[in-house]
C-alpha cells in the first residue's frame, strides 16, 4: 500500500504468545499450535507475489483432536467422516444424525458468523444493525453449549463438541454459539501443524516482512501513544524515544492501550478511554501452561489431546464465574513430537498441557499455586495417559496469569483478553478503529472477530479494509 511500516515488539523475539523456548534440548511453543484456516496465511504471502509452500509445510492432522474422559474412554475427532461415524457410534448411534445436524448449524452460523461478519468492519452501529435478522435468525443469543445440546444426547460428546469456545477463551454455557462456526471452519479447511512449530511461522513472516523493507525493533516497549487534537501523532518507547507516525496499529491488548497508553491526549482519548467499562467488562480466564519434556515416548498420545476431567459446567463455573482454583482440572495436551521429531532429543517427547484457571481478578496466590498445581497435574497424567511421568518428566517450567500480565501486557493476566460473549462481539467488541480517533487501529485477540489465529489474522484483513476506504478517501 505504499506506506513506511515500522513493528514495535517489547519482547526480544517477534511472535507475542506464539513465543518459543528451548530447554534441555527440547523445544516448545508457547502459545497456538492449531493450524485452521490455512488460506488465511497462504493470502498473507500471495499479497506479496510468493507461495507460503515455498517456505513453510502445514501438516494435516489424524485425529484432529484426542478427547480422554474420566472414565478411562476416549473419542478420536478428525476429518474422515465415515471414522467420526464409528466413533460417535461406540458412544451413542442415536448422536450420530445429530452430530451431522450439528454440522449443518455449524455451516449455517459459518456462512454468516465467518463469510459474512469476521472480515466486515463494525466501526458503524448500522453495519452491525444490517446482520441482525441474519442474527437472530440464527439464535446468536443461544450458547454454544445450548446449540450442542440440541443435537448431542451423550453427555460426553456433548462436552467434546462443547469444547471450541475454550480454545478462544469462552466458556461453553455463556459464549455465542456464532463460535460453533469453528466445527465446520474445521471441516471445511481441516486441522494442521506447521512443521517446525508455530515458530517456524512466525519466522518464516519474519523474513517476509524483512524482504519487504520493513523495519522490525525487538525489546521495544511502547509507553505511550502520543497525541495532537483528535489524531494519534506516534508512540513513545521506554527510555523516552519517540516515533512519528501517520497511523498507529495496535496489536497489544486493548483493555491495556486504553488504560495505559493513551494518557494526557485530550478530550479525544478521554472519550477513547471508555469504549467498554471496566465494570462492565467480562475477560477470558486465565491460563496456566506447563512445559516439560520426556525421558521415554508416548506414542500412544495424539499430537492433541483434550484430557477431561469428572466435572465438566461447574469447574468451568468455579474458573469463570466463581474464581476458585479448583483442585480437579481439565486440560489440553500439545505433543508436537507425534508429528515433528525435532522438536525433542532422540527417544524423548516435548510437551505443553494447557490448563483453564481463574484470571487475575482474584486473591489466587500464584507464587504457591503454581507448583501446587503443577504437581496435582503431573500426578492425574502419571495415573491416566502418561504412565510413570513423575519419573520421565524433564526440564520442566511453566507460565501462570501472572506471566501473561507481565510478559504480554494482558489486562488481568486473562489468556484471550476479553471474553466472546454475545455483548462483546462485532460491534460490541473493542473496534478495530478507534471510534473518536480515526488514525488508531487495532488487530488481535481483543478486537474484532476474535481470538484465535483466524481471528486475529483476520483482524488484520478488517484493517487493512479500513486503511484502503481511508486512502480511496483522501485521493477523492
């Protein structure tokens, strides 16, 4: 488009939660490691006359996902239908109609929730009023928990199927079912894992942003986002350096940039400052990620894993509503290793387990909580699918919501900012352009569509519409 681009990072590395770390010889993403909607990326290297595949490889995935129950059964969920037949049949042949009808809701959602709304700019009441038959139609009051119910009769496929808004930082029984769009999102385009990791993907944009002569500052942190009158004029580093700017994209947390950042701005920034009250506002939980490795393989362990535990809707209850650390837990497991031998030492596996907790928005002491819950966790996968771990387990830390508040800037250390309910989507969410100050933008978690990496790509592909209405403006 022409413009001068400078990336603003205050890590050392690029990649915000897509972060990676090596330990001990083993390697380890730190935030996403689902690949849906992989266009979304090839798109990102087309703009610039290359081919994604030159330089990366996505992977698909068999199984997709792994479901273990309490009661020792698991449930395979992939992309091969006649497999999710049998599947869901050894559960209950009843769910199996149902779960085809889940899929056909999914599409219909899908057609409007991603085709229609995730690329559209809200920065208009009326946009959003224009989609609201479509809306309602589609009973977007309902949760996603509630739409499932209407299909599943097995309560542990109900929780299977239950599971995405977790993924995005929601709790089932209070998100929008417009995030059951994901089911179909999935079959349409599959499940991958880029080889290499998330991190070789965030290189590999790296370097791409790099031929194209943008100028990259790492351990940079942004204190401030300047102002003259109505208009943002830069943003000021730690240390006291300043960068002009036409247009400032934000891809920290909003909740934090407002409350942060935009200070002494005048009457402009004030009104910014309160798109979404605070007392109003509903974040996502906290996460707690453990990373270990292996001193044996598990071969029987699926690259992902959804590990659940007896409770189901009141341990989410005690995460979001009440919270209260419980002492059982439900989990994700990544074993980037089923896939990627390189990410582990010879006859060793790499892991993260990916726990819900409660945000910072309650008296959990971490300093304690971190290495209880560590050890109850190592002692549930040391019973259950990794026999012997407490005696395996090697090069071991972890991050809590304190980390993400410290590392991440994240507002109440929450793992996806705020939360996708109904009254915080599209229009209700943070803009994508500031609706008083129209040179600052927004990308990522926190805005609009969503968490999740087709979200937050996709936050992207709203701004830039955002920037070429601006640009058609000002030349006519």
């Amino acid at each position: 488009m022409g413009h001068h681009v400078t990336l603003v990072e205050r890590l050392d590395q690029l990649g915000g939660r897509a972060q990676v770390f090596e330990r001990d010889g083993f390697r380890h993403d730190a935030g996403p490691t689902v690949i849906t909607a992989p266009f979304l990326f090839e798109e990102l290297f087309q703009l610039f006359g290359e081919n994604l595949h030159d330089h990366l490889t996505f992977a698909p995935l068999t199984p997709w996902y792994r479901y273990y129950f309490h009661d020792g059964r698991s449930f395979d969920y992939g992309g091969d239908l006649a497999r999710m037949r049998e599947e869901i049949a050894r559960f209950a042949p009843e769910d199996v109609a149902g779960y085809e009808n889940l899929v056909e809701a999914s599409r219909r959602i899908f057609d409007v929730g991603f085709s229609e709304l995730a690329h559209r700019p809200f920065t208009r009441f009326g946009a959003m009023m224009a989609q609201l038959p479509a809306l309602v139609r589609l009973r977007a009051d309902r949760t996603v928990s509630a739409l499932v119910a209407k299909h599943i009769r097995h309560p542990l496929l109900r929780r299977a199927f239950s599971i995405q808004p977790l993924l995005v930082g929601g709790n089932p029984f209070s998100t929008t079912s417009i995030y059951s769009l994901i089911h179909y999102l999935e079959r349409k385009w599959g499940v991958f894992f880029c080889m290499g990791g998330t991190g070789a993907l965030v290189a590999a944009l790296t370097d791409l942003m790099r031929r194209q002569g943008i100028e990259i500052l790492t351990g940079a942190d942004v204190t401030r986002i300047t102002m003259a009158g109505d208009r943002v004029t830069g943003v000021t580093l730690t240390g006291g350096a300043h960068l002009p700017a036409d247009q400032v994209i934000c891809n920290a947390d909003p909740p934090t940039v407002y409350r942060e950042m935009l200070v002494d701005g005048g009457p402009a920034a004030r009104r910014a400052k309160r798109p979404l009250p605070e007392s109003m506002t509903k974040y996502s939980m906290g996460l707690y990620v453990l990373f270990f490795g292996t001193r044996r393989q598990y071969p029987e362990v699926a690259h992902h894993t959804i590990w659940l535990g007896q409770r189901f809707r009141a341990l989410l209850a005690d995460i979001f509503d009440h919270g209260k650390l419980s002492d059982d837990f439900s989990l994700y497991l990544h074993r980037p290793t089923a896939t990627d031998a390189s990410f582990a030492p010879p006859g060793c596996d790499s892991f993260y387990v990916l726990c819900p907790v409660p945000n910072l928005q309650t008296d959990i002491d971490w300093s304690t909580a971190g290495q209880e819950l560590r050890d109850r966790i190592v002692a549930a996968l040391s019973r259950t699918i990794l026999p012997d771990l407490e005696n395996h387990i090697t090069g071991e830390f972890w991050m809590d919501p304190t980390d993400f508040r410290d590392d991440y800037r994240a507002r109440h250390g929450a793992g996806f900012s705020i939360a996708p309910i109904f009254s915080q989507s599209a229009w209700f969410r943070y803009r994508n352009r500031d609706p008083h100050i129209d040179n600052l933008y927004f990308v990522g978690a926190g805005t609009h569509p969503g968490a999740g990496l087709p979200g937050v790509v996709s936050s992207a592909k709203v701004v830039e519409t955002l920037l070429r209405e601006r640009a058609a403006a000002e030349a006519g």
